[in-house]
C-alpha cells in the first residue's frame, strides 16, 4: 500500500511482560494545495487520492460547483532531503472564466487531521450557501437498510485493518448498493475525498445517495454534505448540536449512533422507512 502505511518500532506490554515489534501505523503527510500557483490550504492527510481531495475540497468550499471549473492539477516539485518527490504539493488551475478563491473570509487555511474549520473566524464564514439543497430531495431509505451500511462501510477498510488508525466516508444507494470508499485520518479529507469521487464521476448533485461516516459528525461533515446536495448523512457516533442545526435549517437527514440494529435520526427522519424490508430466509435463497 506504498505511502499509506509507515512500519515503526512499538514495545507490547501485557500480562505476559513485554516485547519489542514492528507495527503498521498510517501515515500521515502534509498536503499543500494551491490554486493557480497560489498557496491556498494546507491540510494533514493520508497520501492517496489528493486530486479527489482537492476537488471536493474546493467544491465544498463553494470555490467550484463541477468538475469542469478545474482545467488542471498536477503535483509540484517538492523535494525530500535525499531529492526525492514528495508528492505534497498540489497546484490546481482553475477553467476560465472561474473566479479565484476569495480568502478574505479571515480563515486560516491550514487544516489539522482532526478539525477541517478551527480556523474559521465567525460561524457566519462558515455557513456558506450550497448550490444544491438537499431539502427538496425525496429520497427514502429502510431502516434497516441504514442500520447496516456502517458495517457495509466497515468491510472495505483495508488501510484501517492493518493500521487502527484511520477514519472512513462510503457513498451508497438507498438500496445499500456500495458507490466509493475512502480512508483519511481526518474525516474531513475521507469526505472530501468521497465528494471529489462523486464531483469527477457526474455524482454531484448527489441526489438520492446516502453518506456514511465511521465517526462522530461535526458541524464540517454536515456541511460537506449539504454542499454536494447529499440528502441523508449517518454516522456510527454522536453529532454535535451545530452539525444538527444545521442538517435541520438545510433538510439534511441525520442519523447518529448507527450500532447494534439501532439508530438516533435527529433530522427529517421522513426520510426513513421504519418497516423493515423482508428478507429471504435460508430456504428461499
């Protein structure tokens, strides 16, 4: 898996005593991301998929609302000390005609792995007006359905089995049909990544889809999905009280605490069929 996943020296202690080993950790790198040669984010992220990550990036920012807004991206020539490419700087060009980015919203670019939007100086800045409301999407999904969609999202962590150590957004059908996977860890950069995905495939407006998260959901995850026109958000942790405001003023469903054959939905649970869907049994299939 290449710069996904770094080998470190770990002591294991246990009721055994202790040994020393090699472990699998995920790797964790700087992405510089410019625009039209202009610095304009840096964010802490898992190498893989940076181009998705720039364009859903950019386009949950409002900078850009297709994929044809971007004329090109290429890696710049950013050198380790023994001279080799790094692959951490991405500069992106804009089509004509595309605005550049107004970074006079006083946000500090730079991005952690955890938190996307600390930088943000008022809750007005971050509160920017999506191009596609999911509020008049009539989507419906089966309860059950969305209860399995974590462990559906669960499966296709590869980086995650080998590491612990990295978060994941799935986009899905409303019949639990499995569109794309990405692991990041920040769960900002997996959504990012998942809406890039869906922005470069005619995905977005991402009408009648259901993001899945593999943690808590942040005021940032709610608007990312708001942003690509995503009508139903779940997450196997809590959501905070902002992420839930904002799903109720936007029409977002949002579910949290997806575990166990149970769910909280905190928004527009309309959207959610309590009648559980019949399955075949073990003589029927």
């Amino acid at each position: 898996m290449g710069r996904l996943i770094a080998r470190r020296p770990v002591v294991r202690i246990g009721p055994d005593g202790q040994r020393s080993r090699p472990d699998s950790i995920a790797v964790e790198e700087p992405l510089e991301l410019r625009v039209d040669g202009k610095a304009l984010a840096v964010t802490m992220r898992t190498p893989g998929h940076d181009v998705e990550l720039a364009h859903g990036f950019l386009h949950t920012e409002g900078v850009i609302g297709s994929a044809d807004d971007i004329h090109d991206a290429r890696y710049c020539d950013s050198r380790d000390d023994e001279g080799r490419n790094t692959y951490n700087v991405l500069d992106v060009g804009l089509a004509p005609g595309v605005p550049a980015p107004v970074t006079g919203v006083e946000r500090n670019f730079y991005t952690t792995s955890s938190c996307g939007v600390c930088g943000k100086a008022s809750l007005d800045a971050v509160r920017t007006k999506t191009r596609y409301s999911p509020a008049a999407d009539d989507v419906a999904i089966s309860y059950d359905v969305l209860a399995a969609l974590p462990d559906a999202l669960r499966a296709h962590q590869q980086v995650f089995d080998r590491t612990g150590g990295l978060h994941a957004a799935g986009l899905f059908t409303p019949s639990g049909e499995l569109l794309v996977v990405r692991e990041d860890v920040g769960r900002h950069n997996a959504v990012d990544k998942v809406v890039g995905w869906a922005l470069l495939n005619g995905h977005i407006p991402a009408r009648g889809l259901i993001l899945i998260v593999s943690g808590r959901t942040s005021f940032e995850l709610a608007q990312k999905a708001v942003m690509a026109g995503i009508p139903v958000l779940g997450a196997v942790s809590a959501p905070s009280s902002l992420a839930i405001d904002l799903a109720t003023e936007s029409g977002l469903t949002l579910a949290g605490f997806i575990r166990n054959g149970s769910l909280n939905v905190y928004s527009r649970a309309d959207r959610v069929n309590v009648e559980v869907q019949e399955r075949p049994t073990m003589s029927q299939a």
